[in-house]
C-alpha cells in the first residue's frame, strides 16, 4: 500500500529519539510499502534528503522557520497550544494537501502531536493515523512539577491543561491514534475516552545495535541521549548533583560518561565539577556503550518510551533506571533490568551492580533476549501492517 507520513522534523541525521523513532519506521516499513515523506525540515538537515529517498518514493520538505513572536504568541493563547505552534504553517499545511492529491496515498499518518493541526489538510478521504511519540499533555504536566518558581510553575500548568484540552479534542478525530506504550495510551483515553487507540511501541534497529566484543571499563556507568529537550536537562541535573555525588561515596572508582548533543554551559560545569566525563555529540554512540559496564537512565520528567533502554539492551548491555525510565517499556523489574526509584536506593543499585559482575551478566543476557522478543523493528513493523489492514478492510466494507 501506499503511506504518506508528515513529520515536523526530517528524519535524518537519527541522532535523538524523535529522529531515530521517525527514521526506524520509514527503514522497516519501506521493505513493504510504498512511501511518502512530507516533513519540515532546517537548512543543516537537507544533506540528508538523499538518504531519505533511499526510503521513500518522494520526498518534499518545506523550511522550519522555527520560533517566530507570532508563534510563540499563539502557543501560549491560541492553538495549537505549546511547541505544536512552533510547527504550524498553512503554508505547509497546503504543500501537505498538493502532496496527497498527487499521490492520492492509502492512508495518511502524522508523526507527533506537533503535526496533528494538519489534519484538516488531509481531507481527501483517505484515512488519517495520528502516532503519539508522547502523550503531550503528560510531558507538560511533568515539566509543571519541576519549574522553579511559583509564577513560572502555573503557567506551565495553565499551559499543560491547555494542551491537555486540545489533545482531548482531536484525538477523537483521527481514524486511529497509535500510541507507544500502554501508559500512553492510558493517558490519552482517559482525557479522549471516544477517541480509537492502539499500541504500537517504538522499537530498536536491531540491525544496527547488537552485542560486539569490547573491553569493559571497570566502574564505569554511561548515559545516552539528545540533551537538547528541557526534560532532559532536568533530568541529567539531578543525576549529577543529586544522585552521582551518593554513588562516589558508596563506590570513589566509579566513573560517569555523558554521551549526547545539548549538554548546555550550566550542566557542563556541573559535570566538570563533579569529575563527570561529557563527550557531548558523537557519530556512534555504540562505542560508548560496548565498553560501559552500566547504562544509565533516571527520569523525573518526559514520556513515551526511552529508546536508549531499547539501545543498551539490544547491544547486551546492563541497564540501571527508575519506573518513570522504563515507563512505556513491558519488561520485568530485577530481570531484564534493574529498577530502583529514590535517589538514594538508584545510587545504592548502581555501586551494587558496580561491585557484581555476575548480577551486571544476568540483566544483560535477560535484557537482550527481551528486546530480540519484543522491541526489535523487524517485528513491530509487522504490528503497523495488521492496523493498516484493519483500518483499510473497514473502509472498504463501509464503501460496498
């Protein structure tokens, strides 16, 4: 069949879980359909439109703008609400409707509820999926709690409300949302009760991260990940003011390596002060997680799923996180990784787990067989295949 996808960012260079969720969809599911690609895309990104069409059949890109006062305006009082108005543009909105009357597309599916406004542009009859990488209104709500201040702290709740409503409404008007966890999809129906939802996780190219000999670095823990989101920030702030501090004095030899694009100055310093290594962008991460003998992740902000739990996994890594880290991912606690929740229990796991190589070898052995069973893309794919199905077998009895 024949799917058109619209993203508001392109999908290339894979290199932060927006991206790579984008760039794995359009890899796998090319093998058996026919693809269309219509995505914003930022002038540094357009070296990457030839690896793209090795995907898609086309490819049509229009410039991010980025945040103009106009935007910024309507995110805070009109609608769409939040970062959403940041990617709105009619004029993308009518590049989208030319695309699909050109193509005359099965199905239409927008990535991201930052793409959802466009749905009015779609109207061709064909049906249309929103994806929800998160339930935005969550992150919102999360990213409330931890604001500093006190005015600060209810706009972002009077903003995490407003972008609540709207996500509400127009799920409801989508022929399916798909999201990516359970939890997502708990969210999302509770607020849009009528709307159709199925889960789909975000998986892992296991083509690309998989076991390789390396020589383990003894103590050392790595975290992965795009630092450019304020989620983000948040949390790798606590993690190195907050717990690291409890795990040098539980283990002094254990050592920390932060790996990932948008460390800002501020939490650089931070890191250099507390002896913390930063190597900020890299063109692989796989290296870096080979030779760890522990991956990180603690979250106290964000949603949707930590792909970089999938990452580590896929590769026979051990990994160490918190509920919040593996909330969208079905594994069980103490098997396929290990899980511990306040500051000072996450640090007590991580010198524990430091300390024993045989407890490190079962989680990375019980880790990966999980991830081979139920994250690897190949076989995802195929769950997108059984909804397309459906969705285009109901339309058709409704059309005789």
């Amino acid at each position: 069949m024949k799917i058109l996808f619209v993203t508001h960012m392109f999908p290339y260079p894979p290199d932060d879980g927006g991206r790579i969720g984008y760039y794995n969809t359009l890899k796998y599911l090319s093998r058996r359909h026919e693809l269309v690609l219509v995505s914003l895309c930022s002038k540094k990104d357009e070296a990457g439109l030839e690896a793209m069409r090795e995907f898609c059949a086309d490819v049509v890109v229009q410039e991010d703008k980025g945040w103009s006062a106009s935007r910024l305006a309507r995110g805070v009082a009109g609608s769409p609400p939040g970062t959403a108005s940041r990617y709105f543009c009619r004029r993308f909105g009518q590049l989208l409707r030319e695309t699909i009357v050109r193509h005359k597309p099965d199905l239409v599916e927008l990535q991201h509820a930052n793409t959802a406004s466009y749905l009015p542009f779609c109207g061709n009859g064909c049906p249309v999926i929103l994806r929800e990488h998160n339930v935005e209104f969550k992150v919102w709500e999360r990213q409330a709690e931890y604001t500093n201040g006190i005015v600060k702290r209810l706009g972002m709740r009077i903003l995490a409300n407003r972008v609540r409503s709207f996500e509400a409404d127009i799920a409801n008007r989508f022929t399916r949302c798909i999201t990516v966890s359970e939890a997502d999809e708990r969210f999302l129906r509770a607020v849009s009760p009528g709307a159709r939802i199925t889960t789909i996780p975000l998986g892992v190219d296991t083509e690309y991260f998989f076991p390789v000999a390396a020589a383990e670095k003894p103590c050392s823990m790595v975290i992965t990940g795009s630092f450019a989101w304020k989620p983000k920030q948040h949390n790798l702030r606590v993690l190195l003011s907050d717990i690291y501090p409890r795990i040098r004095a539980l283990l002094p030899e254990a050592k920390l390596t932060v790996v990932g694009k948008g460390v800002t100055a501020e939490l650089l310093r931070l890191a250099k002060d507390q002896g913390v290594e930063v190597a900020g962008a890299v063109p692989d991460v796989r290296p870096y997680l080979a030779s760890a003998s522990l991956v990180l992740n603690y979250l106290e902000s964000g949603g949707g799923i930590a792909l970089k739990v999938l990452e580590a996994m896929a590769m026979r890594r051990p990994v160490l996180s918190n509920d919040l880290g593996v909330e969208g991912i079905a594994l069980t606690a103490g098997r396929d990784a290990e899980v511990a929740n306040s500051k000072e229990e996450f640090a007590q796991a991580a010198a524990r787990l430091l300390r024993d190589p045989l407890s490190r070898g079962r989680l990375s052995e019980n880790g990966y067989r999980f991830v081979q069973r139920s994250y690897a893309w190949s076989e995802i794919s195929r769950r997108f295949d059984s909804v397309y199905e459906e969705i285009l077998s109901a339309k058709a009895a409704r059309s005789a």
